[in-house]
C-alpha cells in the first residue's frame, strides 16, 4: 500500500507523503459512508497527543480527514477483516482493555512515537457507550504526552443530519459490528464534524488535569 512504500523510506518526505495518502484514504472511506467531513480549527503540527470524544468506529476515518495520526484502539480492531490492515497500515497502537501490563507497553510505544515527531490520538472515553453524553477521560494514557513534553490537542467529533446531531451513527443496544457496517452503508448522508481545539502544555501537569481539561474543550464545543 501507499502509505507503506512512503514511509518504509524512513525520511520527511516520505511520512509526509504517508501522511497525505492517510489523509485522502480518510476522507474517501468517510464518503463511502455518506459522511463529508467539516473540518475547523487548526491541527498542531509534529509531535501532539489527540484527545477526542468517541461516538463511533467512523471517528477514525473522519480524524483522518483533518490530519494524519496513529491511532490508540483495543485490540479486538486487529481480528477484523480489512480493518485491522487499515489499522496496522495507518500505525494503530493496540491495547488490550483491562490489562495493566498492555497499558504501560501502550504507553511506551506512545512516548517512542511522540519523540519521533508523529501524532497519536486516543479516545480517552475508553470505550463507546450508545446514547450516553460524553463521559469521563480515562488519565492514563496522557503520561504519553508528559514524558514526551508535547502539547495535549482536545479534539471535538460530533454528527449532524438536519440541524440536529444525529446519533444513529452509534451502536444500537446489542447490534454487532457487521450489522453497523451494513446500516451505515444505507443512512442517509451526515455532516461530520471535526474540531481541533486550543492545545494545552503538558509541561509538568498531572494527567488527571490535562484529561479534565481536554474533556471540559471537547464537552464546551460538543454542547455549543
């Protein structure tokens, strides 16, 4: 693929061209599904950790319609089909939920990609909770950001069809991903939208602040 080949080249011209494949695959596979991606604001350049709500498996194809990043995601994505090739070849770091000794290795692998310049995102919600508002921003994972001294990006993602935000891009109580993939395919189009939010300096902070001030951003954007 693309995006391979470019950054097997191991220079910054290749991530960048990596990085320019990643973001047209995002934006084509967020139209496959009817989505246009309205993005604002403006992404931190280098080395940043993304922290964004979470409402769907859409979330991840419509960031990467505003900028190019690897991905935080449980580890259940790499035994599906297509997706955990779309998910390795865009650098997801996979964590295994509830584990303590897959979240420090997660972590470290975070602070090795920060260091090395790239982006990583997380959806610090830890999971997708059908219906509910924006919950709580799990801490853990902001070490990354501390010990690598990068800024903190909160990042908004919300839905809208009609002037309302549609929630039907969710999961249903119980539905299985097949079935998400199929309905999805059949809704009707959604606006995507995606805000990047002023950075916050991880410098010496807690990480219990730096996640209640990404999700008080994300929570003041979402609800305006």
């Amino acid at each position: 693929m693309l995006i391979n080949h470019h950054r097997r080249r191991n220079t910054e011209a290749g991530d960048r061209q990596a990085d320019a494949v990643a973001v047209r695959l995002g934006r084509w596979l967020a139209g496959l599904y009817g989505l246009r991606a309205k993005v604002s604001g403006k992404p931190v350049e280098g080395p940043v950790l993304f922290a964004a709500n979470h409402i769907s498996w859409l979330d991840i194809p419509v960031l990467h319609s505003g900028a190019a990043m690897g991905f935080v995601a449980k580890a259940e994505i790499d035994n599906w089909p297509l997706f955990s090739y779309i998910a390795r070849t865009g650098g997801t770091i996979f964590h295994q939920r509830g584990n303590h000794d897959s979240a420090a290795d997660v972590s470290l692998l975070m602070e090795e990609r920060l260091q090395q310049g790239r982006a990583v995102t997380i959806f610090p919600e830890g999971g997708i909770v059908p219906g509910a508002p924006i919950r709580v921003f799990h801490a853990r994972l902001f070490r990354a950001a501390v010990e690598a001294g990068c800024p903190v990006q909160p990042v908004m993602v919300r839905y809208m069809r009609g002037g309302r935000i549609d929630e039907a891009v969710s999961f249903r109580p119980g539905e299985s991903m097949t079935w998400n993939l199929v309905r999805q395919l059949a809704r009707p189009p959604t606006i995507a939208e995606v805000h990047f939010l002023p950075a916050i300096d991880a410098t010496g902070k807690p990480r219990r602040q730096l996640a209640d001030a990404a999700r008080a951003a994300v929570v003041g954007r979402y609800e305006a």
